[in-house]
C-alpha cells in the first residue's frame, strides 16, 4: 500500500476549502441566539458595578464603604484599592458593588466615600521635551548599522521630517468581564469573554486558592477581542469573589467609559526621521528617534522593527525614548505594534518619492529589494495599482485637482507572521456516520467555528453542518489563545491530522467488508469511493466501526506542510481631502492580501475588510484624548471617543493573493495583517491630494486644517 | 440613573402643573436623546420626570396666515416630511446632517433648542462651565471642540442647539410657558439663548418650571435659505461649526441676509455685518468668502481651536453658496 501522507487534498480536488461559506453562527449571532458572557443572566444573577478614579493620579486616603454595604438591594461589595493606595490613572477601579439591580448597584457605588490626595500627573504623550522635564523620560536603546553620517554625504536625496500616531483605545464591543456562579465551595463557573478559554481557568483558581481543575471557564462567543482579552483580570477574580461573598452567581462587564479607559491601548509613536536615496531612488539611509507611551511602564512601539519593512536599508540609526504617563495600560492591539510602524516607516518613503518628484509606487517597488518578499510585493503592488487605477489616477503630490477638494492616491506595505498555534483536539465519528470535534478554541469572530467544520468535512466528504464544532470550553482538549494570527493554522492543522487519521481507519474497515484496495478510496459527497466508484455511504462505512465511537487526537503544530507562516500585503486608498473644512473621505481602499491556503474565501476577505475598517479608524477620527489639565481620558464615550460608521467606509476592494505557490505553503493567519498598512496608505493618499503631509494620525479636520497652514511638505 | 416620580400629563397646563412640584426640580422628557445622558451621569437628578409627548397641542404643525407654527414636539422626521416647512430649506439641511435614525424620528425640535452643551467638562462632571477652584478647565484644558467667539467671559462651551443658527436666521419666534399654569410668551429666538456669568444662569431664559411649546416661523415668501454643518463623520457627530442663511433677494441682489452660526460660540452666533456686506450684492464665491471673513473677524480662538475659525468661515460661505444653489465641490 502506497504510504499515507498527511497534506491537504490537490487544490482542485476540493468541494469546500477556498469556496465562500457563509459562517456557521451567522443567524445565530444575527438573530441573537447566540449567548455572549454579557447576556449570561442565570437565576439570582446579580449586577455589579465600578467606582472609579476620576483624575490623573492621587493617593487614597480614605475610604468608607459601610453606607454602600447597607444600601437596600446590596449584596456584596470589594475593595481594589483601599486606604494608602496610589491610583496613577484615570479609570482605575477603587472599589465594586454586587446588588440585585443595576441601580442599586449604582446606589451603591455613589454611597461609597472616598477621600484622594491628588499627585502630579503627566499625560502629553507627544511631549517629549515637558516629559524629560517632568523626568518621566526612559531610554529604550540605540544602535547602529553602516555609516550613517557619509551615506548621508553621498546622498543625492535628502528627506527629513516628523511623524505620529496617537494612542488609540481597545473598544470591543462586548466590553470585558464575566459571569461568575459557584457551585458549592469548591466549584467556580465561569462565562468569560475571553480570546483564551484554554489558558484562564488557572488564572482564577490560583487567587481565588481553588484546584485549577474546578473552574470551569466557557466562552461561546465573545463580542471582541483584537489582543486585549487574554487574562481572567482582577476584575474577573473579583467578580467570582463577589460571588461567593453574596452566594449569588454575579455578572461584571466594564462600563463604556471604564472599558475605553483601562480595557488596554495600542502605544502611541512619535518620530523624528531622516532618510536618503542614491540618484536612483535607491533608499541608503534610515535615522529615527521615536517616542512615545504605554501608560505609566514607559514604553513605546518596538525599536527592532524600525524602519518597518525595509529592514535592508544599508546604513541605519536609530533610537527610542519612552515616556511613563498616568494613562491606562497597552495591551496587545491586532498586529502589535506593525500598524504604528508602518504609519511612521511607509509616510516617510512617501515624503521621500515626493521630494524626488518620483512616483511613489516606483519608489516603493525600487527598495523591495530591502524588504522580505520582495516577489509577493511586487505582484500584490501590480495588481492593486490595476484595481485602484493608479497609473491613470496618480499624480504628482498637491497637483489633486482645482477647487477645495482633492483627489489623491496613497499606498503602503505591511507583513506578519501568521504561524500556527499549538492546539490539540479531540474528532470522534459515531457509528451513525455523525461527525463532531472538541477542542478548548474559541471563535472571535473571525469564523474559527466554520473553518473547523469546513476542515473536517472536506476532509470526510461531507457537508459543513454535518460536523459538530464544540469550542469555547476549558474542559475540551486545549488549544492557542487567539492572538497573533496563529488560530486558522492552529486549528486547521490538528483537525487536518486526526481527520485523515480517522479517515485512513474507516478506509481499511471499508477495503476488508467491500474488497477493495484502501489506497484506491477516497470520500466526497457523503460516499466512500473507489476508483471514481461509489463502494458505500458515509454512514455504512462509519457502521463499520461497531458499536463504539472513533476518537482521534490531532495536534500541532508540525512540519508536514500543513501550515506555514509569513506574509507580505499591500493597500492602496483613493481618498478625497476638503481643504476649506480639513474632512478627509475615503473613496475607495485596495487591499491585496496573501495569507497561504485560504480555507473560506468568504470569511477571509471579511476579515480583510475588517481590517480596512479599524485602520480607516485609526487613519482619521480614533484616538484617545487626554486632557492635561485634569489627567483624565477626556473622551471616553462614543460621541467623542470617534469610530467611522458605514458612511465613512468607502469603496472596500479585496484582493486574496492566491496563486498555487501559496496554496502550497499551506495555511497562514489572517488576523492582524490588513488592519497594519491602512493608516499610512491613507496618509500617503492625503499628502498626494494636498502636497502636504499631515504628521500625525488620525487626520482629524483639525490635524488636516493646522497642516495646510502651515504648509509644510 | 437614580429613583425618580414619573408623570405624563395630557395638556400643557397639566404639564406645567407637574413641573413646579418639589420647587421645581423637575425634568421634562420629550425625545431623551439629551435627558436620558443626563439622567445616566448623574448631571441632572429631578424628583420628577415630565413626559410630554401626550400634550396634542404641542406636536401640530399649523399655518396662521403670516407663518407656521411648529409644536416643540415636533420630529425632526416630522420637519422634513411637513409640506408646510417644505420652503424652509436650511431646517431641512440639519434633518439631514443628523442623519442618525434613531434621532431623527425621536428627536423633537423643543428638544434640540434646550440641549444641554457637549462640552466633555459639563459631561465629565465640572459644571456648566467647566470650572476647578474657579478656574476654567476650558481655558487651561483641551477646547478642541469650545467656542472661538463669544468666549471670553467664564461660559467657553459652544451651543449645542443644531436648528437655533436656522431658525433664527429664519426670524423665528418661540413660545414660553409657565411656570404658572396661564402665562406665556412669545420671543425671538435669538432672544432666548443666553451666555451664562454664572452656572445657576443655565443656557436660556428658561427658569425653573418654565418650558417651549411652539416655534414660529415667518411665511418663507421668496426667501431662499441654507444650513452648513461642518461633520468630521457621516454618521452621527457633532457639527464642529456650522452657520445657516436666509437670504432675500431681488432679481439675484441680496436685499436681506441673515447670517448665524452655530457651535462656535456659547450662544447661536449672529453674524450681523456679514449678512450687511452682501446688500446689494449677487452671492458668489467671492461675495460669500469676504462675509464669511467679516463673520470671524472677532474671533478669539482658546489655545487649541484656532481651526475652528476656518471651519466657521467655511461653514458660512457655503450655507451662503448653498441658499442660491451655488455650492460646488465640497466634501
């Protein structure tokens, strides 16, 4: 018998990897069946809510929660930060309320006394010099590579200038939080929105001195995560300590304000830049300094990255700075911290082709050379100029047309890895043919749930419901948290495995009852095949296995080809500038994407498009607005804190860059990726409309109109 | 949001009658676009709710014979499908900058003249005027989003109110009831906006017990008219500035101009010799570009909103532009 091999079919051979299949849970979330932890309301459940800081930075010093312990309809309450604690930002949770009505849990918070002695505060992110003054300053490393300073000499081009991106807020929509029911001492339950079902559960058990084995952690469906919902949280231990106190199960979600204030943000980066290119538009030179924050740690986006992408830049200095504030902690935000890096690397070879009078397309597929594909950039660049007309629509920087309003055209390049997770999981085949799998994954959305099924049917033939994805669960075999764009693969992978697995099992029952050769067999379409032959269905061939189920495990990740990592992508934005009033509109975004074998076309590109829409945030209205006066997070609410709607969006065109050569490289993460280069793309298209760089994102009317004053290029 | 008695009296002197109980510390919810906010921060905390969209005599839409008058309950859906306020264009502009669904068909004209500022120290909890110690957060903080004219007293917030600089450019007038259950009034609207010394002053007239039961405009006539909001997204958002104009006009010479804007100042802004320097004159680019000069030529931009200055200007030479159909090329 010829040897079996694990890999995934010929691309041809397939009936459901690469087609667009709506996701499984599609009208379950659209028709609100589905249960998020935030919609958990078991029996008794009760509500909590959270004092707050409300300041720059204080110290406590005193506290009295005797008059919320007695408000009617109270039932617990937990302080997290008692007499002599330093609260060092705006946000912090001081103490939380558990009553059997949301008001009365309001009720509660508001009796609580809570005297601060207020401490100096520093929160200008962007003020470097006033943050050395205020010794709030931390070097974060310098180093060199090549000669820097006779490069420069050498230079026929000479570009210096400066350039930012704001902090932004994590804003899932699903906040954090959880629902947390005890059952007896000993048992903790809890409905968590969590990117990592497998890997929370100790995190409850270890303060809350319980056996890991007794928490119970289940997340079906989460409203959000993006890298800010790896931990249990002090306010999940919590919630599950206000629990036991009351001896009522108790739901916590963060509040809006609470949420954008401490759910986690993506550092900001401020840059000063020079660059250079030979008479060619050959780029020779790198020279940076970057600052910037994470909150009070001090730290700004990663030195190891700049320039972004273009690591081959012969002679390079660079440096970074950090600057401790009293804001809210960073945690990891889709692609971390690529899209900063792109923003600041990807305007500055803009600025660079425009000093040139270059086209910047040109002057972007000249330096691939210095990039880490430099094929699969070039090829996703030509097909994203075809599909955004750039030949046709560019034109020099400021030339974007007479009257208030103009035109331009922008692009810019990103990567990621993509890897995958390891997982383990668990496929069993009953005897009636029913397919299902269990593995501790969780979908956020991104259609993780489909893609299981989607593997394993294609794997057994069947059809995308006949499979029973069970996931979101702590008890099933574990798995990658979601974060890194390491799920599809790691997911796709061990399923691959178990299932072939399973499946070269069936094909030897089969080969001995029919009397054919097992090598011969093959499964589509509900049937064992041979040779092109129907020998039986599904059903009978799964009969053949006696009266106990088949139980595979799958792991990974492994070298078998399955899964790959690494990719390269391109966007382009068309965008419309009005000069008069500073609005920038976005006519249309390209995105081409490579992402390896793509197992649902559908949920891909869904992705991608997701991606377009966070980075058109980012690009032109989101940003987190402290106010130096007060210390705090000044706009903390959804009137101010400001997300594009759908009229914001534009023309949204994906392009997955799927030649056989990536087929064959297996699957790759999607997730981060196409949130990374929207920012600068749409900066680059800005400064082609106006002949005038906008430094910092987002490209508020504000940040536009103060620009184009000062007409800087 | 805390307890509070709830009434829903059917006629105005019903209402009134509910809203001077407890001395008045009362509240009156029509669409609580602005009031549930309130109610949920804990800037407004009445004994009593008065929901008033029972009273009939308050939601009609009626012509008298020199005008149209408006009941403050009024939709802002119901604005831009009344045939009766079909010749009042610069209204129907804000229905559609609002573009939210949800307040276009809750939202009631009343309600809009008495929104509270967005000022994010009014709703972070500073008062009306934003002040520390006595000191303006405004001045020393982050007025991004504050007032570039109008502004040099202790009130540094802008004028929420997206239909006054259109109404008033109209010469609409507005009705006053209460507190006694008999008394009413009819004003200018541009009267009734105020800029408070104090914060006890509030935004209006309007004293405790007191409420707006109708709008009054003039017959639109010829007249033509045009509102310009400056709206960072297409979704719901905040003008940063905005100005509406009515003009009159004779064979394409301005007769008459009137000229407010919006969301620059405490108040709706008045800009009087603007609207006098195109008497007598067509409105085009440039004659619309030199009143939108002249309208912020007193400006006194805070340390971080001078851009708003420029969106002003803007703001008023395109509603200008707009009322003769002459606006191009604007995003």
């Amino acid at each position: 018998m010829a040897e079996r091999k694990v890999a995934w079919k010929a691309r041809k051979d397939n009936t459901l990897i690469g087609q667009d299949i709506p996701r499984l849970d599609g009208v379950d979330k659209a028709s609100g069946s589905a249960k998020y932890a935030a919609d958990i309301n078991t029996a008794g459940t009760l509500y909590a809510r959270l004092l707050t800081f409300k300041g720059g930075a204080a110290v406590i010093k005193a506290l009295d929660v005797a008059a919320a312990e007695k408000t009617p309809g109270v039932r617990a309450v937990h302080v997290f930060n008692g007499v002599d604690k330093e609260v060092r930002w705006d946000g912090t949770i001081v103490a939380a309320v558990a009553a059997d009505t949301p008001e009365q849990a309001e009720d509660g918070v508001r009796a609580i006394k809570v005297t601060y002695e207020a401490k100096p505060h520093f929160v200008d992110e962007e003020d470097l010099p006033g943050a050395a003054k205020a010794k709030r300053t931390k070097p974060l490393g310098d180093n060199q590579k090549g000669d820097v300073a006779a490069a420069l000499k050498a230079a026929k081009h000479v570009h210096k200038g400066y350039y930012g991106v704001a902090t932004i807020s994590h804003m899932c929509l699903e906040p954090h939080g959880s629902h947390c029911e005890w059952e007896g001492k000993d048992k903790l339950n809890v409905h968590l929105s969590t990117q990592n079902v497998s890997g929370t559960g100790g995190q409850f058990a270890g303060p809350l001195g319980l056996d890991a084995s007794n928490v119970s952690i289940t997340c079906n469906y989460i409203g959000g995560g993006f890298g800010s919902k790896f931990a249990a949280d002090q306010w999940g231990v919590v919630c599950a300590q206000l629990a036991k106190k009351a001896g009522k199960p108790v739901r916590l979600m963060l509040d809006r304000a609470t949420e954008l204030k401490i759910g986690g943000t993506r550092p900001s980066g401020f840059a000063e830049v020079t660059i250079a290119a030979d008479a060619d538009g050959n780029i020779t030179v790198w020279d940076s300094h970057h600052w910037g924050t994470s909150g009070i740690a001090g730290s700004t986006i990663a030195l190891s990255q700049t320039p972004y992408c273009f690591d081959g830049i012969p002679n390079r200095n660079r440096k970074a700075t950090g600057i401790s504030t009293n804001c809210g902690p960073n945690r990891a935000w889709r692609a971390p911290p690529h899209p900063q890096l792109c923003a600041i690397t990807d305007t500055v070879v803009d600025d660079l082709a425009a000093k040139m009078g270059a086209d910047s397309y040109d002057i972007f597929m000249k330096n691939l050379d210095k990039t880490p594909k430099p094929d699969v950039y070039a090829e996703e660049m030509k097909i994203g100029a075809k599909l955004i007309d750039w030949k046709a629509k560019w034109h020099a920087h400021g030339k974007g047309g007479k009257g208030p309003v103009k035109r331009g055209l922008g692009m810019a390049i990103h990567r990621w890895g993509g890897r995958a997770g390891a997982t383990t999981c668990t496929v069993k085949i009953h005897p009636d043919g029913a397919v299902e799998t269990f593995l501790g994954s969780q979908d956020l959305g991104t259609g993780t749930r489909t893609v299981i099924a989607i593997t394993l049917a294609e794997t057994f033939g069947l059809g995308v419901r006949d499979v029973k994805v069970n996931i979101g669960n702590n008890s099933y075999p574990k798995a990658n948290p979601s974060g890194g764009s390491i799920t599809v693969g790691g997911v796709s992978g061990p399923l691959r495995r178990a299932g072939l697995e399973a499946l070269w099992k069936i094909y030897d029952l089969v080969a001995a009852k029919y009397k054919v050769k097992a090598d011969s067999l093959s499964a589509k379409g509900g049937k064992i095949l041979s040779a092109g032959k129907t020998v039986c269905s599904w059903k009978q061939a799964c009969g053949l296995l006696g009266p106990m189920p088949l139980e595979v495990q799958g792991q990974g990740p492994k070298n078998d080809g399955l899964t790959s990592q690494g990719v390269a992508g391109v966007q382009m934005a068309d965008v419309s500038v009005d000069t008069e009033t500073g609005i920038v509109r976005i006519n249309k975004l390209v995105a081409v994407q490579d992402c390896g074998l793509i197992i649902d076309e559908l949920t891909a590109r869904s992705q991608v498009s997701g991606g377009l829409i966070m980075g058109i945030a980012y690009a032109l209205s989101e940003e987190r607005i402290m106010d130096n006066r007060t210390g705090r997070f000044i706009n903390a609410d959804l009137e101010n804190y400001k997300l594009p709607r759908i009229g914001d969006i534009g023309e949204l065109v994906v392009e997955m860059y799927q030649p056989d050569s990536e087929y064959e490289r297996g699957v790759v993460g999607l997730g981060e990726p196409p949130v990374i280069s929207t920012g600068a793309a749409i900066s680059n298209a800005v400064a082609n409309a106006t002949g005038v760089r906008v430094p910092v994102l987002p490209l508020t009317p504000q940040r536009v109109v103060e620009a184009l004053k000062g007409g800087q290029a | 949001m805390r307890p509070f008695e709830y009434a829903r009296p059917q006629s105005e002197g019903e209402a009134l009658d509910l809203l001077n109980d407890h001395d008045a510390n009362t509240a009156i919810l029509a669409g609580g676009t602005d009031l549930i906010s309130l109610l949920q921060e804990d800037l407004q905390v009445p004994q009593r709710v008065v929901d008033i969209k029972n009273v009939d005599s308050m939601q009609a839409i009626t012509a008298d014979g020199t005008g149209v008058i408006v009941g403050a309950l009024t939709t802002l859906e119901d604005i831009a499908e009344h045939p009766m306020l079909a010749d009042y264009r610069s209204l129907l502009d804000v229905v559609d900058g609002t573009r939210s669904i949800q307040v276009q068909s809750m939202g009631t004209l009343g309600g809009d003249l008495c929104h509270l500022p967005n000022c994010w120290y009014f709703r972070n909890g500073y008062g009306l005027l934003g002040l520390e110690d006595g000191e303006s957060l405004v001045a020393s903080g982050d007025n991004r989003y504050h007032a570039v004219l109008g502004n040099q007293g202790p009130a540094k917030f802008v004028s929420a109110s997206r239909f006054a600089p259109a109404l008033i450019a109209w010469g609409a007038e507005v009705r006053v009831i209460g507190p006694e259950p008999t008394a009413d009034e009819w004003l200018p609207l541009e009267q009734f906006f105020v800029t408070p010394k104090v914060q006890s002053q509030g935004i209006s007239v309007l004293e405790p017990g007191q409420m707006i039961s109708h709008v009054r405009l003039p017959d639109a006539q010829a007249l033509v008219s045009s509102t310009y909001e400056v709206l960072q997204l297409e979704g719901l958002d905040w003008p940063l500035a905005s100005a509406a104009a009515t003009l009159d006009l004779d064979g394409g010479v301005v007769r008459e101009a009137r000229i407010v804007m919006g969301h620059v100042a405490p108040t709706p802004w008045t800009a009087h010799e603007a609207g006098q320097s195109l008497v007598g004159l067509p409105v085009d680019e440039e004659t619309a570009g030199r009143a939108g000069e002249i309208a912020v030529a007193e400006a006194t931009p805070l340390s971080g909103n001078a851009y708003k200055v420029q969106l002003a200007r803007t703001a008023v030479k395109r509603a200008l532009l707009g009322a003769v159909d002459k606006l191009e090329g604007a995003l």
